[in-house]
C-alpha cells in the first residue's frame, strides 16, 4: 500500500491568500484525520471525518478553516484567507475503524509557511 | 477530560546507554495506549500499542507496559543507538472514541 499521501509538502504563501491542503487516505480505511503540529502547541487534531462525514470539528481553530472529503479518497483542508500564525506543519492519518482504539497512520505532512 | 502527560525533554544519551521516557494519563474509561515516533522531517509512525491492563508493547527493542494501576506506559529501551534520535509520542484513545489524545512529545538524541 501507498500510505497515506499528502500534497503538496511544502506551501510558501503570503497573508491573505487561500491555502488548499490535500489528503489521500489509505484505501479501506474509514477514518481521516487532520492534525496541527506547531513547537508552541505540539499535534493538535482539527477535524475527524467517518465514512466521509465530519464527526468533530471542534479542533479547527476559527472560520477561516474548513475541511470536506467528498470520497473516500479525498480530502482537503482550506485557509481562507491565511495569516502568519498559521504556520505549521499539517498532518492528514487515516485508520480503518475496525472496532475502534485502531491504529492512526500518518501522512508524511504539509509544511506550511504564511508570510 | 482525558489527557497524556510526557516527560519533558530533550533528552540527550550516549549510544548504546537505557533509555526511559515517562508517560502517564487520565482517562475517564479503559483506554489503550500507543507510542509514536517522528523522525525529522516525517509523518508520525507507530511504534507500539497495549489495549488492556498488563499488556507489553515492543517493537525494534522497545517495550512499554500498561499500568493500570500507577496510570503509566513508560518506554524503555535496553540499548539505544544514534538512528533511534527522533521525538516520540505517547497517546490514548479511549472506548467508544477514534479519537487520540496525545502527550507533547519527548525528543531523543543519541550520540555516538
């Protein structure tokens, strides 16, 4: 299997200009996750989606964020418009919610900086 | 809520030197437990889990044990080597939940 793939693995982008980050989870697996990871506030999880649906999106810090997964094979998550704090480093994992407690596999992330 | 509790780092050993990263942890049900590993410049992998009380996790010389009773799941490694300098993670994820909750990481580096 592929892992999980993230694209693309490094954004540079100015304030105030829309940043699309991308996902594609492990095929088979029913959960996707994204994740924050700053020095300042370590991995913090943004949003959880099941069979496509978000579930919890109560870790996406303000409106300028959101996230869909029209398949299960896609995923995105938007900044608009972005601001220097967010910089960071983006995580996408997906599992396969077999009974829940399943491991968590982890894309290798997108690194954004917001100039 | 449930929360993970890490030892502070960085810790800094010399090659083949025993290795202990803390972790302890609330949690409202009967979680299970993971470590994770990020080496730099990637995603997080696993490393080892333990789903009840008693269980031992190892994988590549690692071991952590589920302590019910003290709340922990220490990593410990015999004999640590310069390729194992990286942050590692522990996390929980409780029942009913596909949720982790994770520590703020530990970072090891290893000198030859």
């Amino acid at each position: 299997d592929a892992g999980v793939i993230q694209s693309p693995r490094h954004e540079v982008t100015e304030m105030g200009q829309e940043v699309t980050l991308r996902c594609k989870p492990i095929s088979g697996h029913d959960y996707l996750f994204w994740y924050r990871q700053t020095m300042m506030r370590g991995l913090e999880l943004l949003i959880y989606f099941n069979n496509n649906v978000p579930i919890d999106d109560s870790g996406m810090p303000e409106d300028r964020f959101s996230a869909k997964m029209p398949n299960a094979s896609f995923s995105t998550l938007k900044i608009q418009p972005s601001e220097p704090r967010d910089s960071a480093v983006y995580f996408c994992a997906s599992s396969p919610g077999t009974g829940g407690r399943d491991t968590q596999y982890f894309g290798p992330g997108t690194r954004l900086t917001v100039l | 809520g449930d929360s993970v509790t890490q030892m502070e780092g960085p810790v800094t050993l010399s090659e083949e030197a025993f290795l202990t990263i803390n972790c302890t942890y609330t949690a409202t049900g009967y979680p299970s437990l993971f470590w994770y590993v990020q080496y730099p410049g990637e995603g997080l992998q696993l490393l080892l889990k333990a789903t009840k009380a008693d269980d031992k996790g190892s994988n590549k010389g690692f071991e952590a044990t589920y302590r019910k009773e003290t709340t922990s799941f220490h990593l410990e490694k015999g004999s640590v080597q310069v390729s194992d300098s990286a942050v590692y993670f522990c996390a929980l994820s409780d029942l009913g939940t596909y949720k982790y909750i994770f520590g703020t990481g530990t970072r090891l580096k290893v000198l030859a």
